[in-house]
C-alpha cells in the first residue's frame, strides 16, 4: 500500500505532509454529512492509494482494527464511495474508490434524501387520512373543521416539497443534474 517507497526521505516526508492534509479535511468534511471522522480518513486513504487494497492493508496503515476497518468499508460500500473488486490470485476481498467526487456527492444525498423523504411521506399521509377521517367526524364543530383544515393545508404543503425534493434526487441520480451544473474539465 506504500506507492512512496524508494523515495527519499525529505520526498516522503513533504508528499505525506500534503496528501494527511487532504486526508483530513476530506475526513472534516464528511463528519459534516454525519460520516464518522475516521470513515472520511479511511477514504481519504483509499484514494491516495493507487489501487485496490484489503481490509488488512487498510487496518495496517490506518493503525485501526480489522473490525473498525470492516465497518468502515461496510460504510462507503453503502454510500456508492468504493467498490469491492476482483483480484487476480488473491482470496481476500479487494476494495478500491469510486474517484468521481462528484458521483459520490449525487449518491450520497440521493440515499439519505430518498430515505428521509420515504419516511416523512409515509408519515405525511398517515396523518392526512387522520385529518380527513376527523373532518369527516366533526363536521359540525366548525372551530375544529377550521384546525384540521389548517393544517391539511399545510400537510399539503409539505407534500409538495417532498414531490420536489424527489425531483432533485432523480436529477441527481439521473445526472441530469450535471446539465444544470456541468462538472468542471
């Protein structure tokens, strides 16, 4: 896993010097997204490596367990950020990233959105055939039938973002998304 070996020591020092500085505002970064710190370091190491690597080259490198570094990959599996890959006379499972920054950030947010906005809907309607199963109770308490009119409207509101919020999921899943805002070249 060590692509710097046979350089002088002043070259590894200064190349490891800048790749641990991406490495840990990758890591920042994704504890933003509610990834673990050290999920965003195993990343970050993943992608300076050139090529695939195991669980127990991960585990040396990183100083971890084999069990921390096995759900760390379990993780970025999940996410669409590596993939698991074949490896000629090997056994062990071999794992290298999905480089496509961009990707990753579209697959990212498209399964926690979907997730959320699932259960948030399925939520949604449960409560609106409430409302209308009151409204259908109290019709002539004319306060009440005010409520529930109120707040079906806002239910009703709320329906409607996440109509749209699955519109930009699909865009982002599509890659249509990349028509609106083209990736840099």
């Amino acid at each position: 896993m060590n692509d710097l070996e046979g350089l002088p020591p002043e070259q590894i020092k200064r190349i490891s010097k800048a790749r641990e500085r991406v490495i840990d505002s990758i890591g920042k970064n994704m504890d933003l997204y509610g990834i673990t710190l050290s999920i965003g370091h195993l990343y970050g190491y993943m992608y300076f490596n050139e090529g695939p690597v195991t669980l127990d080259d991960l585990s040396r490198t990183m100083g971890m367990s084999k069990t921390s570094m096995s759900t760390g990959v379990r993780t970025l599996l999940d996410l669409k950020m590596i993939d698991k890959v074949w490896g000629k006379g090997t056994r062990k499972d071999l794992f290298e990233v999905v480089p496509d920054w961009h990707q990753n950030f579209s697959d990212y947010f498209s399964i926690k959105w979907r997730k959320a906005v699932e259960g948030n809907m399925t939520a949604l309607a449960k409560s609106l055939a409430e409302i209308k199963e009151m409204q259908s109770e109290y019709a002539e308490d004319a306060e009440v039938l005010r409520l529930l009119t109120n707040d079906e409207a806002k239910i009703d509101e709320a329906i409607k973002y996440y109509r749209w919020l699955l519109k930009l999921i699909e865009a982002l899943e599509t890659g249509k998304i990349f028509e609106l805002i083209p990736k840099e070249t």
